[in-house]
C-alpha cells in the first residue's frame, strides 16, 4: 500500500515537472524517426508543448471545454488546457479506469466518461492548477456543470460561452457582445492586458489552418481514401480542438496536406482493397484498444470521413475578430436547430461518395441521443446503409467486443 | 450418395447448431450445447448433422460459420453475422417474411428484411442479457420447473403478474419473493412472458416493421412469449418447426450461394 502510495507520488511528479516533457521530446521524436506522416510527429511534439507550458506557469492557464474556442486563450497569451482532450490519451494508453473509478466515488456514472476521467485524474493531482476556466454550453451539455466543478475544487473563476440557440443577426450581436465581456472578464482577472492587434495575429492563423483543413477535406474525396478515419478522429480532431490560433497548428495542418497530398497523387488509399466508404458520425470513438477499424479494414470498409472534421465555419476575418469568432460559433452545425446537422450530413454522404453511416453513441452523451434516430431516418430514406454503434470513448469496461463486432459485421454485410 | 452438400453453424452462447444442406433442401441438422468450448460444440454438432445426413465431412462444398462464436470456427469457409444468416434462413422458409424476431440465448435482435431476404435494417439488445434465453433459464431454476414448461404454464395463467424489473439477477429475486408471497407459478411466468415481449416489442419500434413476422431462436419455442408477441403486434406470427436452427440455415444457405458463386 505504501508502495503504491509511493509510486503515484513519484508519478505524479513527474507528470507536473516541466523537464519531463523537455525529456520526452527527444525520445518519442526517435520513437517516431519511422513514422511517415509528419503530421502525427507535430501532434506528439505540440502536445509536449503545450503541456510544458501548463505545468511551467510562465503563462496563465485556462482550462478550457472542448468546443469552447482556443483562438481566445491564445489570443490572450495564456495556455489553453482541454481536460477531454487529455482524457482521451489516457484512454488511448489503456490508464483510464483508475480515474474513473475515482470519479464514479465522486460523481454519477451516468456523466461522459471523458469528464469522469478528467475528475479523477484532476482529483489524483496529475492536472495543472487553472488561474482561470472557460467551459462552453454547447455541445456537451456536462461541461458547464463540471467544470464549474473544477473550478471549486481549484478555487478559481469559471465564465461561460453560452450561444443562441439559432443565428442571425440579433444572435450575432448578442454573440459578439459575449465574447468581448468574457475576454474583457479574462483580462481583468488575470491581470492581462486586452491586445486586439495580438488577436487579430491569432485569428491570422486559425485562418490559415482553416484555409488547410478545407485542402485535406477536398484531398479526402479521393478514392481510395487517403486518410484513415480512426486518425481522423484521434490526433487530426484532436488538432482540430486544440491548436486553431497556434502556429502549431498552421505546421500540423500545413504537413498534413502536404502529405495527404502525395498520397493521392500517387493513388495511394491506406486500405490495400477499398470496396466501400464510411462516414463516422459523432466526435469521438473509443480510443482505447479494440477491433472495429480493424473489423471493418480486413473487409475493405474505409472510414473516409468523420462529421468531426467538417468544416463548418466560414473563413475569419482577423481584422473583426470579435464577429469572426462569433460567427465561428454560431456556425456550429452540431449546435442550433438538428436541420443544419442533418444538411451537412448530406452533403458529406455526397461529397466523400459515402456508401455507410456509423453514428457512434457515446455512454453518456447527450448531445446526439436524440438526432440519432431522426438521422437515421432521413439517411434510410435515401436508401444509405446506417447503424447506432453504442459504446463508449474512454471507458472500456462499457464496450462489449461480441456485440460490437456483430454490429459492424452486420452493417459491413448490408454494404456488401 | 452423391451431390455437393453444404453445412452452416450456428455457435451460440448456449447452444450451438448444424444444419447440412444440399441441392434440393435440408438434409439434417443437429443441435448441441455450447458449453465452454465454442469450437468443440461446432465440431461436435457438425459431425452429429453429417452423421445424420450420412455424410462425410469432406464431401461439404462450403461451410459458414454464424452465430457469436463464429470467429472461433477455424474450419469455416466465411464468417457470416447472425443477423444476416437469420434473415436469410427465415426468408427462405417463409418468403414473404418482413421481419424478423430473433431471441437467443444472451441476445435479442429484431431484423427487417427487403424482397431478396436481405437485411434492410436492425437492432440488437444492448449488452444486458435481459428478455433472453438464459434470463429466461434462470427464472425457470428460481421458479423451479423445466424451460420446456414454462411456455405451457404461462398459458394456464388468466393475467399476468406484474413484473418491475428486467435485470436478471434482481428479476431472479424478484421473482423468488412472489413465490414468497403465494403468487401462483403459472401467473408469475405469465408475467416474465409478458415483460420479456414488451421489451422486443419496444425495440420494434425502431424499425419500420413489416409483416409476415417470424420468430426464430431457441426462445420462439416457448408458446407463451409467442402468444403475447402475438397479441402486441395484432398479428399472426410465423413460428418455424424448429426454430433454433434458422442462423445454421441461413449460414448454409450462404455457403450454397458461395459455392454456385464460385466465390
């Protein structure tokens, strides 16, 4: 007992030590000397990075909610912290029943277990402290709810993103009016100094990776599919979340293209034999060990695209950087009325030549338990192969493999 | 004997099946327990179909293997899911059949079927055995009689009594404090027939059923969740003579396209 008491002091040492990721860098960049896409190296160093910089506080640190926008932490020189986004990696290492389990004594096991994971590993110390937590009302609809919780466990403020629910113009103005007060808040309880000028640098680049991601969306049209979609919905979401506003992520999406780029001209897909096409719908999938991709790559099933890398904002103007974000938000197909959602799945069955749906259902979320149906519907109308795959993201005690792999199985047969 | 013959196997969690096929029809089948070997009951349940069939095993053409333990046949010539060899073994033996009802030992599946006998769409019992056949084998051990029985038992019974939970281990007590309280065996199976059917009925719902329905797996034995299936849906519902083989026909079935596909 004492041992173990021992070791997670050692290890949650070494987690806060700045010095560990400056020693990590080396190693996973030899570790990752054979990796051909230099994309993923980007996403492993920009990690390091800005972990780095959470646990160094040279900067103040703002934990932020997956959906809620980076582009204001970087625009206001402070280090963005997404809790779900670490979750996911502790996930993927197979680490994340520990926190859970230290969650569930905590808090209800019907919450998402990103968030239950998040809890425990921030209730174990293995967090940076925030100086300040901004959550988003849309999509999750426990962000708000949990990371007030943060912020009482921290002792620190917690301001929200809270969008109409449609757009428009009186919905932008009361958009821009929000982002301004909660930039305005930011600055006055960090003590930092509000450089619109220094924003508009930061909105520059998140355009200039949006102006990339739109290339890489349009090279996964291709077929054979260039891209997997298991990486689509790992490091290149990841990306997605966490680094628009950073110059790491003009290199991550500015390598991406380039790579994808030749991999198309070349004819090169990443399944040996593509018979059919998939589109994943839902934000995640569970990233810890399983079969499904692997199900569904030994039939010759690519997941060519994922609604999580739509893109649905139109470019930014730096020179309005409050109505840029603003629309960047109220944009947000997954949010507002289930019609817009419905319209980009449309136009993603079309534009990817999808032959399949999957529509995750991650345990706990309820942001897409209700549109799930109603997709489904509408896709089998169209005479488009659909399935609900329930399981879960970050926990692997909710994933049943029989079920799961006849589920797959079932829809690859449907195709066939 | 001469002719090509063809075998599908169904490796349930509880039971496993065989069935051999041949150019003109159904040549013999076999069923089995599964017990804690998948691969051993398929072996087991093939040589007792061929056998039957009086046929040996290197006269089959093509095997598929079905069922959950379908991965874990290595003699298999493909792997084919329950849901589709269910739709297919229906389809065939009733081929105007639009659904299909499908309640095995730890899975309960409602399938909906196109014109060809192909599935059109699907849903599945989420990881919760409830309403299956080993929930219903484990009230059967609390309410002490046969599995076989329960069927006719329930059909003994005026009304059912009212069941509040589907969790099998707390069903299990549930059902062992009614017998507490001097409630009638026949009704308190009548009830779990009951709870056990509006829970497909429920799942239905997310498809757009179509008639004729069939009703296959082990647990379309029982008349009594036959009935009440029957007063649910307002409708006659097709009961295969045996309806536990229907995955190992839809599988051989499968093996016999493959064959003349020369795939």
């Amino acid at each position: 007992m004492q041992h173990k008491q021992t070791s997670l002091k050692v290890l949650t040492w070494l987690v806060q030590s700045p010095l560990t990721y400056c020693c990590l860098r080396p190693i996973l960049d030899l570790l990752n000397m054979r990796e051909e896409n230099p994309a993923y190296r980007i996403w492993v160093r920009f990690l390091l990075d800005v972990t780095r910089r959470a646990y160094a506080r040279k900067q103040p640190v703002i934990w932020m909610s997956a959906f809620a926008p980076t582009e204001i932490a970087y625009g206001l020189r402070a280090v963005p912290f997404i809790p779900e986004i670490i979750a996911s990696l502790v996930a993927y290492f197979g680490w994340s029943h520990r926190p859970i389990a230290l969650a569930d004594s905590h808090i209800s096991t019907d919450l998402c277990s990103f968030y239950r994971c998040s809890l425990g590993l921030a209730l174990e110390g293995f967090f940076p402290r925030p100086d300040l937590i901004i959550s988003s009302s849309y999509l999750c609809d426990g962000a708000n709810k949990l990371l007030h919780y943060f912020s009482q466990i921290y002792g620190c403020p917690h301001l929200m993103v809270d969008p109409p629910y449609r757009d428009g113009a009186a919905g932008r103005r009361y958009m821009v009016d929000q982002l301004k007060g909660l930039a305005g808040t930011t600055c006055k309880l960090l003590d930092l100094p509000l450089d619109e000028g220094y924003l508009s640098q930061v909105l520059t680049l998140s355009d200039e990776a949006r102006a990339y991601m739109a290339k890489i969306n349009r090279l996964r049209r291709s077929a054979p599919s260039p891209l997997p979609g298991s990486e689509g919905l790992s490091y290149l979401a990841g990306m997605n979340f966490y680094s628009l506003g950073s110059r790491w992520g003009v290199d991550f999406f500015r390598s991406l293209y380039r790579y994808l780029e030749k991999k198309v001209t070349r004819g090169q897909g990443y399944l040996p034999r593509e018979k059919s096409r998939l589109l994943w719908l839902h934000h995640i999938r569970p990233y810890y060990r399983n079969e499904i991709f692997q199900i569904l790559a030994e039939r010759g099933v690519a997941v060519s695209f994922e609604e999580a890398n739509y893109l649905y904002w139109p470019p930014l103007d730096p020179s309005r950087p409050w109505e840029s974000l603003a629309d960047k938000i109220l944009s947000n197909v997954w949010a507002g009325p289930l019609e817009r959602r419905i319209e980009a799945i449309g136009n993603m069955v079309e534009d990817y030549r999808i032959d399949g749906v999957v529509h995750f259902s991650h345990w706990g979320c309820r942001q897409s338990c209700g549109g799930a149906g109603v997709i489904g519907d509408w896709l089998k109308e169209r005479g488009i192969p659909y399935i609900i795959l329930p399981g879960d993201g970050a926990d692997q005690d909710n994933y049943s493999p029989g079920q799961t792999r006849t589920r797959v199985e079932a829809l690859v047969e449907m195709l066939e | 004997m001469a002719g090509r013959i063809y075998a599908g196997v169904d490796v349930g969690s509880l039971s496993s099946e065989a069935l051999v096929l041949g150019d003109d029809g159904v040549l013999s089948y076999s069923i089995v327990s599964t017990g804690a070997n998948p691969q051993r009951a398929a072996r087991i349940c093939l040589g007792e179909a061929l056998a039957r069939a009086g046929r040996e095993e290197k006269a089959i053409s093509r095997l598929v293997a079905t069922g959950y333990g379908r991965i874990r046949v290595p003699f298999a010539d493909r792997e084919v899911t329950e849901i589709t060899c269910h739709a297919r073994g229906a389809h065939y033996l009733f081929p105007t059949t639009g659904t299909v009802i499908d309640i095995g030992g730890q899975d309960s599946k409602v399938i909906t079927l196109d014109e060809r006998g192909g599935v059109s769409d699907f849903v599945m019992n989420d990881r919760c055995a409830a309403g299956t056949g080993r929930f219903l084998e484990v009230m059967a051990a609390a309410l002490e009689t046969e599995l076989r029985d329960m069927g006719r038992r329930s059909l003994q019974a005026k009304k059912g009594v009212s069941i509040s939970s589907m969790c099998t281990v707390f069903a299990e007590s549930e059902v062992i404090s009614l017998i507490a309280e001097g409630q009638r065996g026949e009704e308190i199976i009548r009830g779990l027939h009951e709870a056990i059917s509006r829970r497909i009925f429920r799942m239905t719902k997310r498809l757009r059923v179509r008639e004729e329905i069939t009703f296959s797996g082990g647990v379309a034995k029982n008349e009594g969740i036959a009935e009440t299936l029957k007063g649910l849906f307002g409708t006659q519902i097709n009961i295969p003579e045996e309806p536990q083989i229907v995955g190992a026909l839809g599988a051989a079935l499968y093996a016999r396209d493959m064959e003349h596909r020369g795939s």
